[in-house]
C-alpha cells in the first residue's frame, strides 16, 4: 500500500471538495481519500498494483481541477518503494494545467417509445469528442450530457440526437467543476438561445410579423419563425433580453408562446386524435371482415382502409424502426413494424394474389386492431406520466407574474422577471411577494406553506428574509430584492425536483442492460415459434398451419414491447420525489432516493442540529430562604442585560419570558471571561463563573454539591453574589430540539444505529446523548475532523447518512454516503447535502427514509411485474393461446399498470 499528497488547485468550496472525493474513490485500487480545502490538497491511500499516481492525478484533471507540484508524504508501508513510486512530474500531466471545467447540459427529447430508444441515445451521444458521460431518463424524456467545456455546444448535441432519428430540445446547462469563485455552481441556463412553439399563426405573413418585430427588439441577435412547424428559434444576448421578454413581444403581437407544459399538453392530445383517427379506420375494417361476405369488393375496401392507417398511423412505427436499425439497436418499435408488417403483407399477398394462397386468411383487422392498442396505450402512458410530474408544474404555477417596484417613490407594475436586485418592492395584503429579499418596512403574517408546508402563518417584521411565492396575509410590505430569477429558493427548489427526476437511480441499469437484449431475443423467439408451428403441422402455404405459425410470431412480437420494463424505475422515482417535495424534503438525484433506503447509521451533529444552537436557562437555584427563583433570577438580569454575551443573553430571554421586572444597574463591568459585576442601590452585584467569585473572595462552598450535580448533566453554572455573599446559581444548556427525542426512537424502530458529533467537551456530549439515548458519540472533536469520523465508520463497511447544518458540516456531508442538511442552515450545507430538508424538521430525516424505502420497494414491484409478464406472455403467445390483436392490447396496458402502480405509492403519503 502507498499514500501520496497531490496538491489540487481550483478547489473553492466544499462542493469542490465531494467532486474531487467521490471521482477518486471509484478508482480501483483506492482504499483512502482524504481532500483538504484548506490545504488545497488530497491525500489518497492506494494499492500501487492497480493504481498509480498518474491515474490519480488524471481523476483529478478529468473532474475538472488542476494538480500541482508532486507526490508527498509515504506511509512505512511504501517507504522501501518511495523512490520508484514517483508522483507526476510536471511533463506527465499536461492536462492538468489547462484542464477544462466540466458542464452539464439537459435536453428535452422526443420521439423515444421505449428504453431501448433510451439507450440508443445515450450510446450515440455519449461517442462525441469531450463527452464524460449521457444520461436518458425515458420516463421524464430528458437527456443530461455531461461535457468539458469547450469541446462541444449544446447545439451539436442536438444534432447528434437528431442524426439518431429523435429531437432534442436543449433547455439549460451548468458549470459544474472546475476553477471558480463562491461555492455554488455558476449557472448558465440562459445561454442565449431559445426554442419554442407559436399558436395562432394563420399564414406565412404571420410568421413574418413576428420574425420583424422580435428583430426590432434589443437584444435580438436572429430570429426564424417556421409557419409549417409553428416553431420559433431564437439568438439573443441574455444580459440585454429574457425568455418572459421575447414571449411578452409575441403575445403582443397577439400569438400564444407555449411553454414545455403546454407542449406536453399538446403532445397528449395529438396522441388523442391519432388514436381517434385510428379507431375510425379500424371499426368499418373490422365490420367489413365480421360480415362473413369476403367478396373482392369487401376485401379491396378492407386493403384500402388497412393501407391508409398502415402508412399513416402506423408510419411513426416504421419511423422508428428505420432509425433504430440504422443506429444497430432494435426497440420496440421493430417488435411493432415486423408484427403489423407481417400482418399486412400476407393479408396484401391472399387479396391479389389468391392462387398462391387457395385457403388464405386476411389479417387486415389484426395489424388495424394493433395499430390502435399501441396507439391507445402510448395516449394512457402519456397521461399518466404527465399526472407523475404533475408536483413540478404545481410548483412553476406558484411563482407571482407582476410586481409593484417603487421609482422616485412612485410604484410602478412591472413583469417580476424585470426586478433587479436592490429594487425595492410593494406588497400589499394578499398578495404573493414576487421575489426573495428582506423586509425594510411593515411587518405581516406570511403564509409559507409552499415553502415549509406549515399552514399556520408565520410573523415577519423588518430586518427578517422572505422568500418569492409565499403569500403576504395582513399587512402592507416594503421588501428589498436580494434574490430574483434563477438564484430565488423557489427556483433553485424547481431546479433541484427537475434534475432529481431526470436522474437515474442506480437500479435503473439493471432494466437498461436486459432491454439492450430483449429486443433481438424477442425477434430470435418470433422466428423460432414460426419455424416450430410450421415443423409440426403440414408444411403446405397457406394451410392452417402456417396461419397458426405466422398468428403466433406476431403475438411474440407484440406482446414483448419493453416499455414497461423501461418505466418500472423512473415513473416510481417521479412520484416519491413529488412526495417529498409536497412534504418539504427535496432529493437532488434519483440515486438518493434509492440509497437513502439502504442506511445503516445515521450520523448527527449536535449543536444547531439536535439542539437549538443557543443556550437556555434550564434550573435557578436560589441558596437564601429568603430569595426565591424569581428574584434571583431578576438580581442575575441586573447584570446580564446590558451584555451581548450568548449566557447573558439566554438570562435576559428566560427574565423576559417570565415577566420580570429588568432593572439596570449602574457601574458596569465586563471581566474578559469570568462574567460582569455591576452595582445597584450601592450594592456590588457579580455575575459570572467560579473564577469571578473567587477573585472578590466569595464564599461558593454551599453551592458545591448543586454545581457538581448541574455540571454532570452537562449544564453551564453561572454564580450570581450580591454583597459580597454567593445568593444563587443559575444553570444553562444548549437544549434539545423538541421533536429530536421522537425522532431518534423512529429511527431505532426503523433499525438504524445512532451516532452525534460534537466539539463539545465529553461530559456535556455524554449527557446530551443521554438525554435523547443515542448510542455512540463522537466528542471534542474537530471541525476538520468531522469527516475522519464518517470514514472512520464507513471502514467497518457501515452506510452513514449525516445530518448537519453548519458551514464545518459541508466536508462530512459530502464523505458520507448520503448528506442529509438542514433548511436553516448555512447555504454551503445545504449545497452539498444530498437530501435538504427544507421546513428544518428533525422527523423529516425519518420520513425521508421512509419514502426511500417505499419507493424502492415499489420500483422493485414494477421491475418484478414488468418481467412476469414478459416471462408468462411469450410462451402463451408462442403456444398460439393468444391472438395477435390481443396481445396488442394486453401490451399497451403493461405500461399503464406500471405507470399506475407507481401513482399508488402517493397512498403511502400519509404514513411517513
């Protein structure tokens, strides 16, 4: 084993620092990796026989940092070998000095029918020049390439997909790794481009109205309006013009822009109206061939129908078989094309050429009938795919369309998309606030329900942040800006839902690896059944035999589309993270959703986390008769009132909140560290710890058994005197989260280990692990350290989820398998957290592992049910128990049931 120091540079944050961790950690050989962003450096543990340290440092440069300088340290096991194992020179990392950043680009596509079309677009565009890797969800039809920057452009992606016989729509990108400033990852969604439909164009004049006035306008670099699609391709520079800019400009003029909504909206009643179309061709086909009259004039009305719908309704099939085949993959449109092509052209071949076929049957109705189910069954998936999104579009609608900004004083109404940052804004009762910012005047009741989910409105005074889309209820509110567009909380929420149900969850390549399969298998069992029919009966054609042989390859053909199988993940993936969202846990990636389930400890922070992260008053003892809690209390706040420090604080907050008088005293005195002495009515009052006591020589002997019982429970004493004589202690404490206790027993019952994390000293961990029965614990330890702690349990092969808040949380979150942060604390928690937890609820942590476990259980339902059928319906369509127009059928609802079975876990919303 060797361990070698590579110095990394490009690292800022702690996101920096997960990206360099993980891409390290998937290298074989690896067993360690240490990533410091304070000594911008990464120190990995390896086994030199499957790894070295030119491997290392090209991980490095391929997640998008840059290595310097050489190897370092070597632990004794590798010192024999230090002079041998050389770290890169500075010749053999060329790369790393002008190693790219890394973006990520989403696409919508269209087109896809089935998995295998997934994999035929992740295969071609993962091929380009500079593509890391190409990610197809079916379900969600999104395509995220991840690329270096400047090897490519979105547009060449497009025309790759394109060139594989689908379309792909780019809709944002984003600068991942690499060198940057801040934390967060720069977002670059609006790269000037935009593609859209336009309703309500009559003519090519039309058309050429819009294309003159968008050219008009600022910003604009070109404009192209195609009348026959009804579609718009625009170039603009950003920083002059916005997407709700150009779209104002078009409804202007009195056209509808359709947003990708109202385009999926669109997509399900095309769907309709083919199936529409397609019913009506096939209902005079099938009178015609069950009126038992088979004249020539019967049958060439049934070829001209047949006809009509084959290379109309059933083109998009052969479509699509072309460009599959063309790309060497086979999806289910192949299954389709061979069965409804089978079909047709015996039917063709017994209508004008009868002689060859003396007892020939037509099967006009057959490929007609599978027609219409395939086409029935895709309008359902589309629409139960659409209710599965459904929690996205919910969110996008909260968003406020005006704003009221004061200029000069006056108020002016403007589009929210036109509020800057530093603009100040009016909003009056009932009204939703357009942005995030800070309130500067007024105050109100805020309802935040689609933030937190509480319904119960929460007071909001000057000095407090209000987030965009919450709804102001009582009062009128000045609010300055400090986030508008992309970086608003409801935006990035947005963001986050889309990309977590674009993502692939990592049992999702099971079901991609048995479709790239399952195709040529099917078409191998097709040929086989049709070969075997023939051997056992009279091999004459056009006798029963043959009829029965072909009716069964089609059946096998129809019945096995793979569809289900490719939505058994994705669609159960969609609707657990709709929960989530609807419940306030928002899940970054499919995998999380998965992963979460498979936890075995739960690591906490302590402070902020499990407590409040502020002390509070929890005992005053009073040791005069004549002093009650109370007026001891009111002597301690004397003192206390007039200092900022946390302890004195916490004294003032408990006087308050018990209604006492708060008198002031005069004289005083802060004494670094030990606590305040001040005067009042000409008496001296000291308030503080043991060592202020003792240097006015008090007396503390009678308070010591009260100390040293308060101190074992992890308490803080503070000794207050008055006159020279010691009249009381009161004890503080950083006290537990009201709901921490329930939440830690739920996780127990769930069969989750505990552990808490804390730099606190080991009495007061002791105890408040205690208190809330947390099995391990884990004290003075550094912040630094934190992430030692997490590996530490990860080499006993445990799976550790971490819950933290803090900015010296970010490091352990990104180390543990899944981060879960609180919604409260710091931005750079939240960022590199798996799971957010957005209404700051401890018990969210139980149910985010509850819907992960429901959702995994229900993917694998689908994967189970989805591979059943196929196993059960290809042998009874071989053995000819099934007709061809009913395994269409039978087909077409395989998807729907899986799609279904996925919308029934909404029915486990309320046991979380």
């Amino acid at each position: 084993m060797q361990t070698k120091t590579f110095s990394i540079s490009g690292m800022t944050c702690s996101h920096c620092v997960q990206t360099v961790t993980k891409a390290l950690k998937k290298l074989s050989g690896v067993q360690e990796v240490n990533v410091s962003l304070a000594q911008k450096s990464a120190t990995v543990r390896f086994d030199e026989t499957k790894q070295s340290p030119d491997g290392i440092a090209k991980a490095v440069v391929e997640a998008g940092y840059e290595v310097d300088g050489e190897g370092g340290d070597v632990d004794a096991e590798s010192a024999g070998d230090e002079e041998s194992e050389e770290s890169p020179s500075d010749d053999s990392l060329p790369a790393a000095r002008a190693s790219p950043a890394k973006k990520t680009a989403r696409f919508k596509i269209s087109g896809m029918t089935c998995a295998t079309c997934a994999n035929t677009i992740e295969k071609g565009v993962g091929r380009l020049d500079g593509v890391v890797t190409a990610s197809v969800n079916f379900a969600t039809e999104k395509l995220a390439v991840e690329y270096s920057d400047g090897a490519l452009d979105p547009q060449t992606i497009e025309r790759k997909v394109e060139s594989l016989g689908y379309e792909a729509k780019f809709e944002s990108s984003t600068l991942e790794n690499g060198p940057r400033d801040g934390h967060r990852p720069e977002s670059v969604a609006d790269e000037g481009r935009l593609v859209f439909r336009i309703d309500g164009m009559h003519c090519a004049s039309c058309a050429g109205n819009i294309e003159g006035r968008l050219r008009s306008a600022p910003g604009i670099k070109s404009v192209a309006v195609n009348f026959a699609s009804e579609k718009a391709t625009i170039e603009y520079d950003p920083s002059k013009i916005d997407r709700a800019r150009i779209f104002r400009i078009v409804r202007d003029l009195g056209y509808i822009p359709r947003e990708k909504e109202e385009e999926a909206e669109r997509q399900d009643r095309s769907e309709f109206y083919w199936l529409l179309y397609s019913v009506t061709l096939t209902i005079p086909i099938m009178a015609l061939m069950y009126s038992g009259a088979m004249s020539p004039a019967t049958m060439y009305a049934q070829f001209a129908l047949a006809t009509l719908l084959q290379f109309t309704g059933g083109l998009t099939f052969y479509s699509g078989s072309y460009h599959s085949l063309k790309n060497k993959s086979a999806n289910m449109d192949v299954l389709i094309a061979l069965g409804i092509s089978a079909a047709y052209l015996y039917s063709v071949t017994v209508t004008f050429f009868p002689s060859t076929m003396p007892t020939g049957h037509l099967f006009y109705e057959t490929s007609a009938m599978l027609i219409c189910f395939v086409r029935f069954g895709k309008m359902l998936e589309a629409r139960a795919k659409g209710r599965a999104g459904r929690a996205l579009r919910k969110l996008l609608e909260l968003q406020a369309d005006r704003a009221r900004i004061l200029v000069n004083g006056e108020e002016r109404e403007v589009a929210a998309s036109e509020v800057n940052v530093g603009d100040v804004i009016v909003v009056k009762p009932g009204e939703k606030i357009p942005v995030d910012g800070a309130i500067i005047e007024g105050a109100s009741s805020v309802d935040e329900s689609m933030l937190t989910g509480e319904s119960i409105p929460v007071d909001r005074e000057p000095g407090d942040e209000v987030a965009g889309a919450t709804v102001n209820r009582t009062g009128l509110l000045k609010i300055r800006a400090t986030r508008v567009g992309k970086e608003t909380v409801l935006s990035q929420i947005v963001r986050m839902v889309d990309e977590a149900q674009g993502d692939k969850a990592p049992i999702q390549r099971f079901a991609d690896t048995v479709s790239n399969y399952f195709v040529p298998a099917v078409v191998l069992i097709a040929v086989a059944t049709f070969v075997g029919w023939l051997s056992l009966g009279k091999p004459v054609v056009g006798g029963s035999t043959f009829i029965l042989a072909l009716s069964a390859s089609i059946a096998v053909l129809v019945i096995a589309c793979p569809c289900a199988l490719g939505l058994a993940t994705p669609t159960a993936i969609m609707v657990g993270s709709g929960i989530g969202l609807g419940r306030g846990i928002l899940f970054k990636k499919a995998s999380v959703l998965e992963n979460i389930s498979r936890l075995q400890l739960i690591v906490f922070d302590k402070t902020g986390t499990l407590t409040l992260g502020k002390p509070r008053v929890t005992d005053v003892v009073a040791l005069d008769d004549g002093l009650d809690g109370a007026r001891l209390l009111r002597l301690a706040v004397t003192a206390e009132s007039g200092s900022s420090h946390p302890l004195a604080e916490a004294v003032t907050e408990e006087a308050r909140s018990r209604g006492l008088e708060i008198l002031h005293g005069s004289n005083c005195e802060e004494v670094g560290g030990k606590g305040i002495v001040c005067e009042l009515d000409g008496v001296r009052i000291a308030v503080g710890s043991l060592r202020l006591l003792e240097r006015f020589n008090i007396d503390t002997s009678r308070a010591v058994e009260h100390a040293e019982r308060l101190m074992s429970e992890g308490k803080t004493i503070v000794y207050v005197a008055s006159g020279g004589e010691l009249k009381g202690l009161v004890a503080l404490a950083d006290t537990p989260k009201e709901n921490a206790t329930r939440m830690l027993s739920e996780l127990r019952e769930l069969g989750l280990k505990t552990c808490m994390i804390t730099g606190d000293n080991s009495r007061v961990a002791k105890a408040v692990a205690g208190q809330l029965g947390i099995e391990e614990v884990e004290a003075e330890v550094l912040p630094e350290d934190k992430i030692n702690a997490i590996k530490k349990y990860q080499a006993k092969r445990l799976r550790v989820g971490m819950v933290g808040d803090g900015i010296n949380d970010a490091p352990a979150l990104a180390q543990a398998d899944i981060g879960i942060a609180i919604g409260s604390g710091a931005d750079i928690a939240k960022e590199t957290g798996d799971v957010v937890l957005v209404k700051s609820d401890l018990t969210d942590v139980v149910r985010a592992i509850r819907l992960g476990r429901f959702t995994l259980r229900k993917v694998k339902q689908n994967l189970f049910w989805a591979m059943i059928y196929n196993t059960l319906g290809i042998p009874i369509a071989a053995f000819g128990l099934l007709e061809p127009r009913w395994a269409g059928l039978a087909m077409a609802l395989s998807s729907v049931s899986v799609v279904t079975n996925s919308l029934l876990l909404k029915r486990v919303e309320r046991k979380l």
